[in-house]
C-alpha cells in the first residue's frame, strides 16, 4: 500500500507541459521587479530546464498591458525574460487569464496535456486568474510555492494593514482551493511526455 502512495504522490507532481505566466523584464529587474525576483528567477529557470529536457510544451504568457504601463506591448519592459526557443509558444493576453480570448486551450488539447506546471506572476492576479481557469475546464494543476511572486500589498481603507509580498504570494496560492497541488520547490516539479 505504501508503494502505491508513493507512485500517486510521484504522478500528482509530474506534469505534461510548463506554463510561464508574464515574466517580463519590468516584473523581475530594475525598479519595478517584484520582491524575491532572484528566487523567483532561479525557479523558472529550474522548471524550463526541466521542461526542455523532458520535451514537454512550454507556454509563455505574455501580458500586453496598456500605453505608458511598464508592460506596454513593445518597450523594454514588456519583452519576455527568458527567449523562448523554436516550438515554444508564446501567448499574448490583455486580461488576466490566460486562457480568455486566447489561443492557449487550443494549444494545450493539440498536445494531449492532462496536467500543467505554472509558474511566473502576479500570484494572486495573472498566474492565479489562469490556473483556476485550467482546473475549471478539466486540467491537473501544480504550482511550485517558489514558482510564482507578487508584489506587497499596501495598507487598505479604514486603516488596514499592508500585507508582506510572500505573505500574499502565499495567501494566493491557498486562495487555489483543493484541487491544486501546491509543492515546496520548483525541484519537486517532474515532466513527463504524455502517453496515448
């Protein structure tokens, strides 16, 4: 019995494609670069090259934000942090969700994907809005807890306090439900071809 525990635990943390929401130059350098860019940076790094060696799809989100925001479709800011290489897609949104007037589910059913790995920004914004989306519609979710980031939050009306980005980072992740299966480290993140 124990063995069988152990093989569902491996294939509940083994995905069949890697999608990189929004990491942008703006959000992991300079000024505007999330709190803990450099570890959020190490993980990514670490599920794409995991992602890559496995030959599993890997997606990128790219968020097309509005004139004059730091992500604004064709600055500096704006240009993907890591370059996708030939057969990768890439993605671009002007939502929050990923899927939402995209071509992203299209992509993922062409591969046969069951289960998909995310990672990338904002937590409780993009990255959160696009994975719930992909377990609504029937995909296996896992998200490394450090695989995604966020940005402080500040104090609210009535004198509320501000809340610490990892805090936030985290409370998004929770936000998640059940159904998501949320590992400590991008190094717990297996890939794995899809089997007919």
């Amino acid at each position: 019995m124990e063995a069988n525990r152990e093989t569902d635990r491996d294939q509940a943390r083994s995905a069949e494609a890697l999608i990189i929401v929004d990491v942008q130059s703006a959000f992991v350098s300079g000024a505007e670069a999330v709190p803990g860019h450099v570890r959020l940076l190490a993980a990514v790094t670490t599920l794409l090259e995991r992602a890559r060696a496995s030959d599993v799809p890997v997606i990128f989100i790219q968020n097309d934000g509005p004139t004059g925001a730091v992500d604004e479709p064709h600055t500096p800011g704006w240009q993907l942090h890591f370059m996708p290489l030939s057969g990768e897609h890439v993605v671009r949104k002007q939502v929050d969700d990923g899927f939402d007037g995209t071509g992203l589910n299209d992509l993922l059913a062409a591969a046969g994907v069951e289960t998909i790995a995310f990672c990338g920004m904002l937590s409780e914004m993009c990255l959160a809005a696009t994975a719930r989306t992909a377990m609504s519609i029937g995909y296996g979710v896992i998200l490394p807890h450090d695989g995604h980031a966020t940005y402080d939050v500040p104090p609210g009306p009535g004198g509320s306090e501000g809340v610490p980005a990892q805090l936030a980072a985290r409370a998004a992740e929770w936000s998640l439900g059940d159904e998501i299966v949320i590992v400590p480290s991008a190094a717990d993140v297996g890939f794995s071809e899809r089997t007919a």
